[in-house]
C-alpha cells in the first residue's frame, strides 16, 4: 500500500519520512493519477481541515477514492461537535483531573504529536485524546473551573508551520515510529474474505455477552469467512479497517457505544445495532409513544413531566411503576407503593429527565423475551422473577445485583403465538436490526414492556435451544448484509 504525506506546499514542508511520498494537496485532489491509484494510505497534513478547504477535500476525496484518509472527514467534524468534546471530556474525566493536577493556572494547552507530548505525564491523555480525535497535531485547551475541576474546553488542528522549532525534532521522533506502524493490518488469510470488528467491555460487569459467549460469535464468524477482532473504545479510529461492527457493549446515545455506530455507519460498515435502533431503543419515553401509537398493547401508560406528575395515582392506581427514559438492566425502574413514595421518586427522575415513564403494575411470574434478528424471531425465553422481588434482577441501593431469576429458553414454535406476533410487530416498528422484546402475559392478555436494542446472547440461556446456531444464524445475517453492500 502506497503512503501518501499531503501538505499544502512541500517545498515548505519540514519533515520527511522514508517510504512516504509527500504530495501538494492540489495535486492529489486535480491530477488523475492519484484519482486512479489503487490501494493508499492518506495522511492529510494540510494547515487547515475547515469546511470545504483544501484539508477538508483532501480527506473527503480520498474516502470517494477507497484510499483511506488520516484524518477522515469524521474525525474533522467530531472535532467542531460540542457535544462529543463534552462526552469526551466526561469519558475522560479521571485522566483530565490527574494529568492537570500539577497545573497552576485557570487554562492549559496541550499539544499532541502523534498521540504524544513533550512532557510523559501528559502521555496517557494524550494517547487517549488522539485515538478519540485522530489528527496528527492536535491542540487541546483546558479549563479550570468550579473547585478546581478541569474540563476540555476545545479541541483542534495545529498547522505544521505552528510547530515551534524547539519541538520540530520530537515531532520527527514520534512521526516516525507513528509511519513505522502505519502499514496496514496483516493480510487477510485466504479463508477469510471480510473482516468483523466485535465491541466490547471486558470491565462491564453484566456486558450483553459473556466471554464464552463472544468466542462462539468469534468461532461462527470466522467459519463463515468473516476473520473477527475483539476491539474496545480506544479503537474508534480504525473502524475504517472494518467490514462490518457487532456491538456486544451496553449501549446509550450519551456513550462512546453510540459514537461507534454512528462513525461505522458513516464509513459504510454493515453496523449491529445501528445507530438509529439505539437511539430509538434505549429511550422509554420514545418506545411508549411508539408503541401506543400503531396500538401496541403495553401495560395502561403516563408520560409525566412536572405539570402532571401527581395524576399518575388517579390514573394507574398503586402500585405503578416509574422508569427514567435511559434506564436498563432493571436500572432506573422503581416501584411505587403510595403518593409519598411517588412525590419523592418523581423528584429525583426528573432532576435528570424533563420526562418519565409510569406504567400500571403487571404483576407476573416470568417475563418473555423474544429475540429478534432481520425481522426473524432467533429465540423465545422466560426470565422469572429473582426470589422474594417484582423484577427478573434484584439490587441494592447501589444498584449492585443481589439476585436474579432463573430462565428457561423454549422453543420458537412452541412459544404463544400472541407472544411471537406482538414482539414481531414491536420490533418491527423500530427497523431490521437485533432486537429483545420483553413482554407479560396475563391470562389472555399480552402486553410490550420495552423493545431492547443489542439484546442478552449469554451461554446456557438464550442459546440452549439453538446452541452454536444461533450463534451462526445471527453471523449469515451479518455477512449477508456485507456481501449486498459490497454487490456480491
């Protein structure tokens, strides 16, 4: 694979790497060779990546090409996004307070080679900021503001001929061993014809999939031709490298599990879940709306906002339960008993959320959860109740899990046929993506509690019917997708 060095004037330019070409950047965008080349990697260095600039073109012209860009057009705009630099500061949090510690002053700069400072200690935020905003030279300005707290303030690009000459030496040093590194992966053995990324947490403490778990999705992928990697946050700047994204990680839209689909998506990875099933799934107040909307049934339902948070008792009656609209894993889901208990439970929620769900009390036995793959049900389990609780996991105050129910998975055709109609026309409601529909049943009635995104695939529960093919059901899927995209 040929390297590519574009810089807006070379004869300007200071530094120079062995085995990479250094190209003018009008020349890359206007002369029909590069337009040609095959295979190349893009390591844009213009003064500027603003909108539409020569920076900003180069990058978005090498993606149009199949080269691959550093940075890409992504990664540019992630860097003007509020958003994501306050997530990122947030994300970041612990390395921020501990790299600036030492710093007397109300602001800082730092400034990143390569994912490297000057000064070690910076290294470690550094490095993380870099693989969050791929850019070769970065600026990152600090803030110090209320109890001394530092925040990331902005991030963005610093020009080559900004680069004090005190530091140009070290930059070379970094460069170097960065462009050493920057040949591309190893080469896909002849059996494999795509490439998997799967994201996890090996932190997470109750992750969508146990290690066992992940390993059949590995042995079922790579059976299949799909050669597979376990990666983690820290990878989002080699999504590019990718196929296809399986994300095996509680997701939520304020979470770098969001920021993965919606950069793989963008790249044109075959993306599970995508980002638009997160950001529909893992809001409740969405969901309700939704559901009630195309006559889903569901348990007798309440938005509340402070206006009419007291009307919940009047209408549902205790007890009733209440759900932030981010809540899982039995999280952020509480039962009320009496109007006390809902004045003080209402108060703290909507602190957080301007809106809340209360739904009427389905007392049951078990829960279903229908998984759904395609528009295809994969399994049917139920989930009972932990011993001596209302919900399938019991916590403390902490949130830790004290207890859980036990589960039996059944087969598909032997599930309720209401069962298996209505988690259909739920998650049918939401798109093609891999879905858990939880449901009651109560005598004849059936009623939706919610429509998961990235949904349990756990050894010795959801896969005890299927064993190894749900594991390769769920895999064709996603080759599937991979070949109609690739028009194969």
């Amino acid at each position: 694979m040929r390297i590519l060095i574009v810089v807006d004037s070379p004869r300007d330019w200071p530094l120079h790497f062995e085995g990479a070409d250094v190209v003018a950047a009008r020349e890359y965008i206007t002369d029909p060779g590069y337009s040609e080349l095959g295979s190349a990697k893009v390591f844009n260095l213009c003064r500027s990546y603003r909108y539409q600039s020569l920076g900003y073109y180069v990058s978005l012209l090498a993606s149009a090409r199949g080269h691959k860009p550093f940075p890409d057009v992504i990664a540019i705009q992630d860097m003007k996004t509020h958003s994501i630099i306050r997530v990122a500061s947030e994300e970041l949090d612990a390395l921020i307070q501990k790299s600036m510690a030492p710093i007397q002053s109300q602001e800082f700069v730092l400034s990143i080679y390569f994912g490297h400072n000057l000064a070690k200690r910076h290294d470690p935020l550094s490095q993380h900021l870099f693989k969050l905003f791929p850019l070769p030279f970065l600026r990152a300005q600090f803030e110090r503001r209320k109890k001394g707290h530092w925040f990331l303030k902005s991030i963005g690009p610093i020009a080559a001929s900004e680069i004090p000459d005190e530091h140009r030496s070290f930059v070379l040093e970094v460069a170097k061993e960065f462009f050493s590194r920057a040949a591309p992966r190893r080469r896909r053995a002849a059996a494999f014809r795509y490439d998997l990324a799967i994201l996890r947490n090996p932190e997470e403490k109750e992750p969508p999939s146990e290690p066992k778990a992940l390993r059949k999705f590995v042995k079922a992928a790579e059976a299949l031709g799909m050669e597979t990697e376990l990666i983690e946050k820290e990878d989002y700047a080699r999504l590019a490298e990718f196929d296809a994204l399986f994300i095996r990680e509680t997701t939520n839209v304020n979470h770098h599990t969001y920021r993965f689909a919606r950069r793989a998506a963008a790249e044109g990875l075959v993306v599970v879940d995508d980002p638009e099933s997160i950001l529909k799934c893992t809001n409740k107040v969405f969901l309700a709306e939704l559901l009630m909307k195309n006559r889903i049934p569901v348990p007798d339902t309440v938005i509340l906002q402070r206006e009419n948070a007291e009307n919940a008792a009047g209408l549902l009656g205790f007890p009733l339960i209440l759900k932030r609209p981010d809540s899982s894993f039995s999280q952020g889901v509480v039962k009320v008993e009496s109007r006390e208990e809902l004045a003080s439970h209402v108060r703290v929620m909507l602190e957080r959320s301007d809106l809340i769900i209360a739904q009427k009390f389905v007392p049951t036995e078990y829960d279903w959860r229908v998984g759904i793959f395609d528009r295809r049900v994969l399994f049917v389990c139920k989930y009972y109740m932990a011993g001596g609780h209302w919900q399938i996991i019991k916590r403390d105050t902490e949130g830790l899990k004290t207890g859980e129910g036990m589960s039996e998975a059944v087969p598909v055709d032997d599930a309720p046929k209401a069962i298996v109609r209505t988690a259909l026309k739920a998650a049918n409601l939401i798109g093609d993506g891999f879905y858990g529909v939880d449901l009651k049943q109560s005598g004849k009635d059936v009623h939706v509690i919610e429509v998961n995104d990235n949904p349990n695939v756990d050894t010795g529960v959801e896969d005890v019917v299927l064993r190894d093919e749900l594991y390769r059901q769920i895999m064709r899927v996603i080759l599937g997708r991979i070949e109609r995209k690739k028009g194969r």
